[in-house]
C-alpha cells in the first residue's frame, strides 16, 4: 500500500464517521443523543480537513507502511438503520471511535516528521474524546433506565 492510498483510507474514515454521525442525529428520539451526534459528525468533517490539508505533501516514513494491520483498524460497514435503538446506536460509535484511535496510532509509528506526528497525536485525542463523550451518554441514558 502507498501513502496516497493509505490517507485516502484516512479520509473516508472521516466522511464515512461523518455520514454516520449525521444520519443517525436526524434519527434518534433523544435531544442530548441527538445533539452529541451533530456534534461528533461536525468534528468529523473537521477531521477529514485537517487530514486532507496537512498530508497533502510528501512524507519521509520510518519504515514500510504494512498493509494489513492498518486496515484492520478502519471501521466497518455499517449494519445499524433508522429502526436500531439508541444503545446499538451509542456501542457502535464507541466502537468506531476506538478503530479510528487505533489507526492513528498505528499510523503514527511510522511517520518521521514531528509535524505529522503532532496533527496524529491531537486526531488520537479527539477519537479519545468522542469516545469517553458517548460512552458517558451510554452510561448516562442507557444504565439510568436500570
């Protein structure tokens, strides 16, 4: 795999997160869901930005990208729809959340300009963040009904 592909996979990470977020924020019955998921669709979009603006050159590499651990860290199709409930809705972004810090993790092991590596480190923390948002919701919506 080359770098193009790879922040190209990088990029609809983003827009697929996006799509995501802003389908399921017109669907779901809860006003607080509702606006957290807004918000992390715009963050996402923010994302897919900073993506497109600071790789847009050429890097140096530490070493071979590897092909397949990098991938196994992107999220997967979707299988929710208009009819799923908002826990699925929240455990499957959690889970999204994860896979994308993870793949930024992994990508910046083998990036040798600090730029680069400092725009991976703050994308880890907004997964990290978006993360501990919904499942804070989760806890907050889902665990109150117990």
């Amino acid at each position: 795999m080359d770098i193009a592909e790879l922040f190209d996979r990088a990029v609809k990470t983003e827009e697929d997160a996006y799509e995501f977020y802003l389908k399921f924020s017109k669907i779901v019955k809860n006003p607080a869901a509702k606006d957290l998921l807004k918000e992390l669709a715009n963050e996402e979009l923010n994302h897919k930005n900073i993506i497109m603006k600071y790789f847009s050159g050429k890097y140096e590499f530490s070493k071979d990208i590897p092909v397949l651990s990098l991938l196994d860290h992107l999220p997967k199709k979707e299988n929710l729809d208009e009819n799923s409930e908002l826990k699925d809705v929240l455990s499957h972004a959690i889970l999204r959340e994860e896979k994308e810090y993870k793949f930024y993790d992994e990508l910046e092991k083998y990036m040798t300009d600090p730029k680069i590596k400092e725009i991976l480190e703050f994308l880890k923390k907004q997964e990290r963040n978006h993360k501990a948002k919904l499942e804070n919701m989760y806890d907050d919506i889902i665990y109150s009904e117990f």
